[in-house]
C-alpha cells in the first residue's frame, strides 16, 4: 500500500510508560479519510500523549503508529507538510510578530497559504503586527490556530484548542474547521473537555480509559443514549445480563448505571429478574459519556 492510499491515522497495539507507570496500554485507533474524531478522557488518561506518539514527538515503548502509512517515529518531510498541529500551549516564537512567525513557518510549508493565514487572522481579531509575547493567551492560541490551518493540511492534530479561547471565538473556529472539512475532506483529531463543542463538528467520538480506546464510535451511535439506574440485591445483580446496554458499571452495592438507548428499556426489563427496578437518569451527552470514563 502506498502511503498516498494509506490511512491517515493508524494505531495499532501501543503503549507508553512513564517512570513505571503505564499510560498508553496496547491502545488502537484507526481514522478515516474526512473523519473528525473526538477524544475524550479524565485529567491523565493518555489523550496528550497518544498525540505526541502520532506526531513522533514521543517514541512509544511498543505497537505500530503511523500517518498516511508512514512510522510516525520517522515521518518523511513529505509526510510532516501533511499534518497541522495545535498543541495544548501554544509554543509560539515570543519574540516575533504574528506575521514574521507565519512567513517563517510557511516557508517550511509547500502548500502554505499567506493568503488564508491573513484572512482568518483578521476574522479571528488577532493582530499579526503585534509581537507573540504582547498577545494574551486566547489571542496566542487563536494564533496557533491560524498557524496550523494555513499550512492547508490533510491531517489537523488539536490538543484542547478551545480551552483559552471565549465562545464567540470558538465558534468561529468551528465553522471554520466545517467549512474547510467539507471543503476538501479534511481528517481532524481533537482532544476536548468541552463536549458540547464537539457535537457540532465531529463525526465520532473515542474514550480514553485505562491506557486504551473504551468505545469508538460515529457521533449518530450516542445520540439516542441515557443513562439507566438498575436497583436490586446484590446477587440478582451481579448475575444479571445487561444484553441490551452500551455500558455497565457497578456504581454501589445494589446498584448498576447502564448506558443504552431509552427505547430499549423495556427489552431490558424483559430480561431481568424480578425484584430488579430500572429508572431513567436525567443527563446530557456529557453525562453519557462519562460513564466511560469513570
């Protein structure tokens, strides 16, 4: 398979140690072409650094990550024009104006578009005359944002892109991400704590937990789940089969937290002995997805 053909984003079987602890364990994850994927995960759940190890800025201890078919540890110059990356701080060059920043880095950049980089600057009201450091560190990131989408990339790496930035600005920084997605099949992985931002432009959405993926899946698999409180004795309980559920977790003593759509409650009851009583819980997506974080 040529690299061209490949898949932009494939992981398979890695895992990553710090200082004996283990981060990343024996994680998969594999995007399509014009997918944007959504990741999600506790304070410390390994979404950075699964990042890092995509862009080859951490080598892995063990599996197979790749860009386009290429070792992400030895990405080919032809590879890296490929990818924008915004990373978690902005790691800009203080000491340059915006503009003097985007002439350097766009010299890197064979698809580099001045044009665009000026437009969205405006658009996104950050100076390019003012010098990196004067910036506030919404208006940095903003920056960064530019930076990464000028480079016209096919692969858009986002590590928490929103965080600084105020909810007009994120906004526009969606449609931007849409326009330019539909525009010319763009692949986006995001790394957010703001759920709500992502069902506006994501096609799925993945879990970290316990160094692997928990559930991946298209943003339509969610739209139809809630959460469910199963009550009941202990035995009947831990015998029960949840068939039906998404996802099952022993919340206390006589007590289980389902995650499954709210039209197959009553397959579920079916299911169940008696004496177990099921109640919806009211919650968001965010809630929802919690469940597999926990």
């Amino acid at each position: 398979m040529q690299p061209h053909d490949a898949a932009p984003v494939s992981v398979r079987n890695v895992s990553k140690s710090f200082h004996g602890r283990r981060v990343l364990d024996d994680l998969s994850l594999q995007v399509e072409r014009g997918s944007v994927v959504g990741l999600l995960g506790a304070n410390g759940s390994g979404k950075t650094t699964l990042l890092r190890i995509l862009l080859g800025l951490l080598p892995r201890d063990s599996g197979v990550a790749e860009i386009y078919g290429a070792n992400a540890d030895k990405l080919p110059p032809e590879t890296r024009t490929r990818i924008g990356y915004v990373p978690q701080s902005s790691q800009l060059f203080a000491w340059l104006t915006g503009r003097s920043m985007l002439r350097y880095v766009g010299s890197f950049y064979p698809n580099y578009d001045h044009e665009y980089a000026q437009s969205v600057a405006e658009r996104l009201q950050v100076s390019l005359k003012t010098g990196i450091e004067a910036l506030s560190p919404g208006q940095q990131q903003r920056l960064s944002i530019v930076r990464a989408l000028a480079t016209r990339p096919e692969v858009l790496v986002l590590d928490e892109p929103m965080a600084a930035l105020d909810p007009a600005a994120r906004l526009f920084v969606i449609e931007e991400l849409l326009r330019e997605q539909r525009s010319r099949e763009l692949t986006i992985i995001v790394s957010s704590h703001i759920v709500h931002d992502l069902q506006r432009y994501c096609t799925h959405l993945a879990v970290v937990k316990g160094g692997r993926i928990a559930i991946h899946e298209r943003m339509e698999f969610f739209a139809g789940l809630v959460r469910i409180l199963a009550r009941g004795e202990e035995p009947q309980l831990a015998s029960a089969v949840f068939a039906e559920a998404a996802h099952v977790r022993a919340s206390n003593p006589g007590e289980r937290t389902l995650v499954a759509a709210r039209d197959s409650m009553a397959a579920i009851e079916r299911e169940l002995s008696q004496g177990i009583t099921l109640q919806p819980v009211e919650g968001d997506l965010e809630a929802v997805l919690s469940e597999w974080m926990r």
